[in-house]
C-alpha cells in the first residue's frame, strides 16, 4: 500500500498527504463507509444468488472498492459516470441506494431500472450514473459523448468511464479517446486494470504492460496508480479533475488492482493459482483504508465499528425492502422501449 | 404547415431542415465525417458550418463506432445530436452502439433515460460505388426494438421526416437515398414536421396496391402510369417509416385492390418486403386477396460496379410494369 | 454416416466436431475470447486447448472486430478459421468484417477467392443476461448474400452443420441457441455432415404446418404433442438453415395442411417469419393456404432481466398451443 | 528528398544507401517504370472518367507513387498486400497489367474483378493483392489474419497492409496492431500519411502528430521515413521484413506524403490552399528518383526515356484493350455471391 508511507497523525494536517489534508473526518469516514457497503452489498448479492434469489450471471467487484470509491469521492450528481458490468462499486460510490439495488437484482419494480436491467445495467441516471454495460468496452464512446454534452452547456462538471483492462483492446477505447483527445473533452478515463480480462492475462491480450502507456498515443496524461490504495487513487483522480474542468482534457488513470472472486459465476479459476489470490487477498484495500484512517487518528476503533455496523443494518434493510418488492406484470412487457406512449 | 412553398432540392429540403433545427434549438447539433468545410460528402451539410460554426457542426475523425458512441452518450446527457453516416453501409462499423446502446438503453434503465439521437443514413445504389458503399440495410433496423426508421420519397417529406426524427425522444434513423438528392419539389419554408409512422397513398387506384419507399415510389408511380395506358388502375403507398410501419393503410388499401406488391431496393430476402408481405398475410385483409403477394426486391448479391450489372441487381420500372401487369392480370 | 450412435449433450457435440475437424485438416482452428483454459463462456471449446495446444485454440484480446476480421483475413489466405463470438451479441462489433468483407469479397473480386471461415454465434435468451447478451439476430446475417446461416435444434445436427460449415468455401454463421447446450440427443462418432440447405420435417401432420428452428423446434414439438390430444394433428419443420431457406419443403407441407405458423425467437418484425410467410404467401402454395399466415415472434421490445418479463417476450410453448388451437380451429 | 544526400557514382558501390547498394539496376530501372506506370494509368484513368468511360468514384494517389512502388519491391507474389480505396499503385506496385485494371474500371468481364469491383475492389489474388478496399481501415484486419495464415503454415512470407492517416483512427486500427503485436505475427503496416482523410487534417482528427507514434502503444518500432523518396520507403520495409521474417513481430510505418490530387472526384479542395498543393508538387517522387537514378549514374537520360516510353505504350494498349473488352451479361448477376454452384 503506498499510502502506508503517509502515517502521520492528523493534527501534522500540513504534512499529511493530499487525499488526507483535503478532505474532512466526515468525508473520509464516507468513503469508508461505501467501500463497505459496495463489499457488504456483493457478499449479500453472491448469497442471494447461491440461494436463488437472482437470476442471470453477475460480477463480483471484491477487491477493488477502492478505485470505485476513490474515484467517485469527487463527483456530484451532475457528473457523470458510466460502468461496466462490473459496476456494483461504481454504482454505490456515486451515491446508489443498496435498497433500489437489491430489487433490481430481484427483478422487482422497485429496482432502478424496474427489474428490466439486473446486475450487468444498474444505473442511477439522477445521480450521473448512466449505467452499467454488458458490452466490454461500450461505455467508452458514451462516456466521451457525456463529456461533449458537457462541453457544449458550458458547465465545469465532468465525466468518468470505468473499464477493464480487457476492454482496452476494443477499437471504442482508441475511437474515444482520441476523438476526446482532439476535442479536449472533460472526461476521465479509469482503467480498473485487476490483470485479466475474464481468464487471460494482460500479457497475452495486451501488447504493452500497462494500460496506462497507451495515454501517450492521444497525446494525453496515463497516470498508473496502486488501484488498492483509495489514497492513491483519489489523489490521481484530483489532478485529473482540475485538468479537464481547466479546458485541458482527459486523463487515462490505471488503477492496478485484483478481483479476488472469479469473472462470474461461471468462473472455475483455471487460469490463474492459488497463491496469486491469496497474496492480493493480503492488499485488500479496505482494512489497509481502516487502519490508515486510525494510524492517522482520523477515525477510532469504535468509529470504524460503528461504520460497519450502519452499514450491516442498511444492507438488511435493503434486502429486506427488495424482498417485498413488486414483481412486473408481463402485461408491462413494452414499456420503456419509446418515450412516446410510454405510461410511465 | 407554412403556406409559403418553393421548389427545393431533396439535399436542399434536408440541409433546411437541419438549419431550422439548430435554429430552433440550441441543443441541435451536428457530427459527421467531412460535414463542415468539405459540406458532407453528397453536399448535404454544404455551407452549414460558415453559419453555425464548428461547435456545431462538427468534423468527425474516421470513428463510426466511436462518433456514433459520442452521439449517443451526448443524447442521453441532453444534447440532440443529428449524425451523418458518410454512407449508411459504415453503421455496420457502429452496429453496437446503435442497437444495443441508443436503442435498449431506455429499456435497459427502466424508462428512466431518453436517447434524442438521429443517424443520417445516405442509402442505396445507382452511383457505381459497388458493394461496400450501395446497400439498403434499412431491414436491419427495422428489426429492433428501441429504433425508430424513416425515409422519404420526396423533398418535403425529407424535411419534415427530418424534422420530426430530431424532436422524437428516442433514436431515429433517417434513411436518405443518395439518387433522391438531386430531385426537386415544393417543399414549405420554416418549421414542420411530417408524422414518424404514418405512410400516405400517392396515387389512388383500384387493381392492385404498391407498397414502396423512396426511390421505389418515383419508379412505383411510373410504373402505375405505363400500367394506366394498360387500363390498370395502381394504388400507390409511400411507408415513409420502416418502423414502425403503418399497418392500417396498407390493409385498407388491400382490402379495397385485393392485391398487394411490395417493391424495395433492399435484398429481398429478409428484406422490408417481406414484413410488409407477413403482415397482411397475417391480418384481416388476408380474406381479401385475389392473387400472391408479389415481392420485388434487390438481387441475392452484393451491389457490383459494372453499370449493367449495377441495374439488374435492383427492381427497374420496367420490372415493376412486368411484375404488376403479371399480377393483375394473372389471375381474376 | 456412421452406425456408432450415442447420447451426448449438445455442446458436446459441437465440441467433437471442432475436433474432428482439426483431427481431418491441419488448416482449421479456433479463435474467440476465452476459448483456452477457461474452455469458453459456456464450456463448448471445453479441454481443446490440451489436446490440440494453444496454437490451435487460440484466446483473442477482447477485440471482435479485429479478432473476426483476421479469421477473414486467415480464412482468404488459405486457413480454415472457426471464430467464436462468446455472445452472438458482440457481433454487432464485428459487423463490417462479416458483412461488408467476408459476405462480399468473393463477388466483388470477380470470383477469385474464397472465404471459408465460420462464427460460431450463440444466441437467444432464457438465461437472465438481459437485452445485450439474449439476442437473437439470425435476420440481420439471413438478410445479406454471400453469407450462409445455420441453426440446429438437435446435438446431430449441431456436429453435422457445424462440419458443414468448417467445409464450406464460403462464410457461414452457425448460430447455437444457449439454452439447448445441454440437451442430450443421439450423436453419431466421426465425421459426417449436415447438409446447408436443407429442412427437415421433424413431426408429420395434417392439420397446419410450423416452421421453427433451434429452441422453437422443441417448444413446436411440445405445443404439437399437447394439440394431439386434442385431434389436431400438427406439422413441424426444422429449419436448420436459415439461408438459403429450403423453401421446398416448406411449400411442400403447407400444400399438404393447409395452414401455416412460423414460430421463431427473434424479433417479429423482420424476422425470419417474415420471411417464411413471404415466400409463402408468393409461391403456389398460397392459393392452398385455408388461414391467414400466423406468426409467433419475439415482442418488440428488448430482452428483459426481469424471469417474468423474459418468458413474456418470447414465444413460449403454451402461445404456441394457443395459437395453433386458432390456427387450425379460427376457420375451417 | 531525403535521398538528395546520397548523389554517389554506381562504382564507389560500398558506400552507395542499401536501396541503391542492394537491388541491380534492373530492379531499379522497374521500380521506376512502376511509379511511371501508377502515375499514368491514373492520369488516363482520370481522362476516362471525364469521358465518361468508367462510372462512379475513383481516389487518384498522384504524388504518392514512391511509397506503393518502394514497398512491393521487396515483396514476391506469395507475400500478401491489403490495400485502399486510393489503391492503384499498390496494385500496380504488386506487379498488376494495367490492361486488366482498365478493363476493370470499365466494367468489363477481362478485368480484374470481372467488372464486379471496380477501383474501389480492385485485386489481383495471383499477385497476393487480396484488393482495395471501400472501407477505410477494412483492409487492417484482413491484413493481420493473412500474416496469421502465414505464420501457421511456417513461409517466411509477409503480409502488408496499405492503409491512410484517417484509417488510423478507426477501431479496426488498434485492434489488428494490439493482436499482430501478442502474436508476433509477420505483418508490415504501412500507413500513408497523406496529411488529409477527405477534408480533414490529421492535427484535426488525430490526438499525436504522427501516427508512428502510436506504435509503441503496440510495442513495436514505428518509424517515419519520407513517403515521396523511394529510398527511403525502401530501405524502412527492408528492415521490416527482416523483423517479421524473424519473428519479432509487425512494424509500422509510416510515409509522410501527399496527394495533389482531390480526394476523389467530387473535391473542391476547400480545406487546402493552393500553395501547399504547389509547394508538394514540387516534391514530386518520381522526377526525384530519376534525377538520382541518373546522378548515381545508374541510368542514363536515354534509359529514363525508354523507361517512359514503355510506359506510355503500355498504358495505350492497356486502354484500347479494355475499350474492347466485353460487358456483363446481366443473367450472370448472381455469379460469385457463392464458390458452390459458381459456374465459373
Ligand atoms: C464486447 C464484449 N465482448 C466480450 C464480452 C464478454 N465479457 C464480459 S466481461 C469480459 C472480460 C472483461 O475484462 P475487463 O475489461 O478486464 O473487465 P473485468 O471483467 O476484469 O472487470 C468479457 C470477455 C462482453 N460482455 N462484451
Ligand atoms: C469506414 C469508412 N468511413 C468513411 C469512409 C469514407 N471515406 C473514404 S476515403 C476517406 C478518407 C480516408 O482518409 P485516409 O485514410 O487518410 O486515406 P486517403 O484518402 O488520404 O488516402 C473517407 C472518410 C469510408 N470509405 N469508410
Ligand atoms: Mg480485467
Ligand atoms: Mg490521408
């Protein structure tokens, strides 16, 4: 973890590294709380679909909260964000309600998108989150294409696409970024690079070790960064920010980091070993947040308990809600396909 | 509908219509490949740029998937952006952003987001470009949900169509066929719009229906007047919209001719035709027909260069005369 | 064919006749996501990469257009290329290189060269993926010439077509409907092929005549088996091929019965029951059709995620016996 | 012209640049009839166009003959080209007769493709050219599958791919490089940078001032040699089949040249000004190579003479040959949609 390098207590507030001097307790401890939450909402998500309760496939985001959280951090609803059908982290860290999630995930009306989307196309359009994408890669072009919107009403908001490092090898990735890169759009590239694109490694799919090498080929910043490290990432993400808000551009920032679960369900861990999972196992970017928020006497103990605690109550709650939830009348089937005629 | 009517071209009705559009709304914008100083590859965007300026009429870098991409991400954000294909066969490099994008992203989110992107389609052959730069795929679209699919016969259509796509909500193609932009007719100055789904009957007749779109009208309404001399009488319909397609018209019109021909451009098979064909064979009117439903529609192969293959691969007049005389007086 | 019969699943039986056809020539291989160690999304390409190394079984960057664009590539310049793509979705990205390459490059270079590559595209829903990975988009690929499209309902048919395919000299689209994967049936051993072209009358009957391919074969065979009990007395046709459609044997049957239903998974309008109820209601059997053309075809909407909504919009065994009931019962 | 530099006498041999040391005169004298050949056919197939003898569109590549000519030098005809929409030369540089393209661009049965493809598809299978191609960046993909043929059947053949500075910005672009690169695959990218896709400027579509600077996004070398001196050209292929027949994988590179020509028929050229077109005129490759050729004392002004003499023959009866040619028949419209049932 970088940031352990950073253990000074807070009142050293001048010393302190960035991520830490600019935000307040409160903040923080939000951060906290969402990394949690997005960790706390996949366990209970796997449970509930080991038991039947969901349906489809999903993906498991465990292991990366914190580029998820880092990012989101410092976007307001006007910003946008698209996600990948690895999203549940995406979707929480902009502001998502685990409840509204959870009966998406059951199929019920109450889910964000009326159980017509499931796991792989959450989305939160009231908080900018344009949602998740069951095609690799098919947030990238719209992402840019929020980002021009934002351009053109001249607002100093911005926009954020998640993908995969698999996804970079898709011809929208070098299409985006460089129509992004001409037109100096206000739009953050983060590339959650966890080593593989479903079971091969980004040396056999990717001709160059990192992602980020390839920002130089827009003519823009790749920044790589410890994806475990919410420090880290957040930091990055703040420069990113003041450059596209300054009229200067996108950003490609990589975060390096690991899924601990498989691709899917599906997933029987053929291509990679054990050992390799238990070592990230030893990254995992939540404990390593939590004792860096008390090394630094941001949080205590009972702070950090008291986070969990909240966090266990709403994810109950949430599934108790989506449980109860109203299953679609086939009778709905059409609704939602045109605006026009639309009943609502 | 303004009373004050002039002569336009089929390129110069479009181009108005996207000039009343930007006019009437900030919003509007336009991306393409060579649309600003060069004016669009058929002339269709011709001096927009001087008007509007380069923030909205915007020259693309050659990146269908991820200008068509741009497009749509910026229509779901609040922007109404109108995209040209150079050529409509290059969609098949922005398929995916099209359909399972702009066209399901609606759906996908529960109804929550409107996607108000149009994709400017210049369509079909007769130019000598060959097969990669001469197809009507407008039957691809028309197969997807989400999508809604225009294209006009004549210029006042091509600007009100227009008008209308760029006001839907949701995603529209506008199919343009490249051998109708030189074609003149009054089209009404300032703002209308034509209605998306509604197909209008140019010609009334008794014997037998033409179900056409675009080029296919002039040549079905040609037809219908060497049929004429014949003592045939043709209805002809304009669809207008490929989806979704007025089914009431054409069965009204069946049941009034007891015969129906559907002529298209398109590959015949799996093309328009053969949706317009099932239709009636499904509905009402099916009681009513008197002879098989005829299909006339472009050959089994890619369109060719050579000038006289490029004819055979596509319904002539001639052939429309033939294939309804056969019709009609094939059976009574 | 080989006497040799026994049970295997179906993706087993595409599974052997990858590697029968790898054992019988050197120019064939795999290439797709996933394809390797993992053994492919849904386990068909399985434990190849051991027996026939990575070589041969290739795992491709995630890449659809690049990744199908040089199997065409590999394909005109001598190999013999099978490429999956792991939802036949994510050929919506590939478009250009099957449609505007592959499909044409023979035509358009004078009959000079052939294209022997095959996509293996599984499709259809059912399995709670939602509208971008539950498509069923045989139209788009029936619709363009140079393309074959095949489709098998049963484990034989699966290895025999797809051994078609890996034989043909031209492009072929081996659609694999996911949710048959495990269905267990009679497969031969060795090597044997399926003919491109061909229907087969799966279930005689009198009464009216189905044309469904892949899952709808078996929900068709269903609805006939629930109908018997009540006299009437159904026909079922596997398509097997969806172009060129065996319109032969179809127009052979609806002469015998009378009646028509095409039962298909893909969207209604324009898909591939449009066309069957077109060419229908063009060639002679019309003036034997006693009942308008019945069409049961997915809702126009997108898949949903939703197990309610997802079963409602595609045709399923009991709206088949519904609608045959009507068919068959509405007139007489 | 970089090539200026090296105005050498043919007997001091050994200190001669490698394109002049290492192909006899003979070769040289045929690349030279070549660029005459490229330039001649499309001057004549202009003047036909006018007269109404061919039909549709055609992308005329005067100015840039070196680069087509300087590539296929090094290639025989089991090497594969994949070529463009501005593709005569490459045609013409793989060792096409002229009098078949003619035939071609007048739809005649004698042409290359049977009159089926015209300039947009012309090809020559015989030759390796697996034909132009109407789709900008079309030609990427095909190209890396062929140079994948080649590797599994273990030639030592390479496959080239022709492609323009606006195709760089298609998907297809960084999709093919990122696969020929995991794979090691013999493939030669030869991106000729014309300055212009249509009307638009690289510096308006593109994010990095040279396209060979994206190479390393692929981690493989790109180089920039000047397009419009053969030498040049030459000398960078020399090297590139080296590297592939090795195998170390593709190479790009890129020609910086320019067409004073409109991009096709229907150019008004208002996106350039008078002066730049004149000024480029003025680097015309093949006067350039002549004047070497004669410097380096390797023809005389009398070989140069008949080397255009040659040419200008050949384009004559190439012509009249074609004029004579025989149209389609229309009931053969369905020939070649399939290899099975292909009468032939
Ligand atoms: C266009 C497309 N191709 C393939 C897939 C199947 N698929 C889903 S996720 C995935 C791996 C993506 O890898 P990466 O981008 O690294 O994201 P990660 O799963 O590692 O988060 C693949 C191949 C898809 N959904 N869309
Ligand atoms: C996919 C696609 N998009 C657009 C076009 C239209 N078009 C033909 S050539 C061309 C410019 C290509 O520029 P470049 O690659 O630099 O080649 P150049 O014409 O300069 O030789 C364009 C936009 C096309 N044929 N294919
Ligand atoms: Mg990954
Ligand atoms: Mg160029």
């Amino acid at each position: 973890m970088a940031a352990k390098s950073a253990t000074k207590s807070v009142e050293q507030g001048r010393n302190l590294r960035p991520f830490y001097a600019n935000h307040t307790p409160e903040q923080l401890k939000e951060a906290l709380r969402r990394m949690w939450l997005v960790r706390r909402f996949e366990e209970m998500a796997e449970e509930s679909y080991i038991r039947g309760l969901t349906h489809g496939t999903m993906h498991l985001s465990i292991g990366q909260e914190a580029s998820a959280v880092g990012i989101c951090l410092e976007l307001t609803d006007k910003d946008y964000i698209t996600s990948t059908h690895r999203g549940h982290g995406h979707c929480i860290g902009k502001g998502a309600e685990v409840k509204y999630m959870f009966a998406e995930f059951f199929g019920k009306e109450e889910g964000y998108c009326r159980g017509r989307g499931g796991s792989m196309h959450i989305a939160d359009p009231a908080t900018g989150n344009l949602g998740a994408n069951g095609i690799v890669g098919g947030g990238l072009p719209l992402a840019t294409g929020a980002a021009l919107a934002i351009k053109k009403r001249g607002s100093k908001d911005v926009a954020v696409c998640f993908f995969g490092d698999g996804a970079n090898n898709e011809g929208a990735f070098h299409e985006s970024l460089n129509i992004a890169a001409v037109w100096k759009l206000p739009v953050i590239y983060v590339c959650e690079n966890n080593q593989y694109g479903m079971s091969v490694s980004t040396e056999r799919s990717t001709a160059v070790k990192d992602v980020a090498t390839r920002a130089a080929a827009y003519n823009m910043p790749g920044v790589i960064v410890d994806g475990n490290s919410i420090a880290d990432v957040n930091e990055a993400m703040t420069a990113a920010m003041e450059r596209a808000r300054n009229g200067e551009g996108p950003t490609l920032i990589e975060c390096k980091t690991y899924r601990t679960r498989g691709h899917s369900r599906s997933d029987r861990n053929r291509y990679r070993s054990k050992e390799e999972i238990e070592s990230w196992k030893g990254k995992d970017p939540i404990p390593a947040f939590e004792d860096e928020l008390m090394a630094l006497g941001i949080l205590t103990q009972a702070d950090v308990e008291g986070v969990r605690a909240g966090v266990e109550k709403d994810i109950q709650d949430g599934f108790d809600f989506a449980t109860k939830g109203t299953n679609p009348e086939p009778s709905s089937l059409l609704r939602g396909v045109y605006t026009t005629g639309d009943a609502a | 509908m303004s009373e004050n009517v002039r002569e336009l071209s089929f390129s110069g009705a479009v181009q108005e219509a996207l000039a009343v559009a930007m006019e009437n709304d900030p919003r509007v914008f336009l991306m393409g490949e060579d649309i600003g100083v060069y004016g669009g590859a058929f002339q269709v965007t011709g001096d927009l740029v001087h008007r509007f300026g380069e923030d909205r009429v915007m020259d693309t870098p050659i990146s269908e998937l991820g200008g068509a991409g741009v497009a749509v991400g910026a229509a779901v954000a609040g922007a109404r952006p109108v995209y040209e294909f150079q050529f409509s066969d290059f969609a098949s490099l922005a398929m995916e952003q099209i359909v399972n994008q702009a066209a399901k992203m609606r759906f996908m989110l529960g109804g929550k987001v409107s996607v108000p992107v149009v994709f400017r389609m210049p369509c079909g052959s007769g130019t000598g470009a060959a097969a990669q730069h001469s197809q009507s795929l407008e039957a691809w679209f028309g197969h997807v949900p989400g999508l809604k699919v225009v294209e006009a016969a004549t210029p006042e259509d091509a600007k009100g169509l227009l008008l209308a796509a760029i006001e839907d909500p949701d995603p529209v193609l506008v199919f343009e066929h490249k051998l109708l932009y030189k074609i003149k007719g009054h089209v009404p100055e300032g703002h209308y719009t034509t209605p998306i789904g509604k197909a209008l009957v140019r010609r009334q007749g008794k014997d037998a229906t033409v179900v056409a779109a675009a080029i296919m009208v002039h040549k079905a309404l040609e037809a219908a007047e060497v049929l004429a001399g014949e003592g045939i009488d043709i209805e002809v319909i304009d669809l207008r919209t490929i989806r979704p397609i007025d089914t009431a018209t054409i069965i009204e019109s069946v049941k009034k001719t007891t015969r129906l021909a559907c002529v298209y451009e398109g590959v015949k098979t799996l093309g328009i035709g053969a949706e317009i064909s099932a239709l009636i064979a499904e509905s009402e009117a099916f009681d009513y027909l008197d002879a098989p439903i005829m299909r006339l529609g472009g050959a089994e192969s890619p369109i060719p260069y050579s000038p006289i293959l490029e004819k055979a691969a596509v319904p002539q007049t001639d052939d429309i005369v033939a294939g309804l005389r056969n019709l009609v007086k094939g059976r009574i």
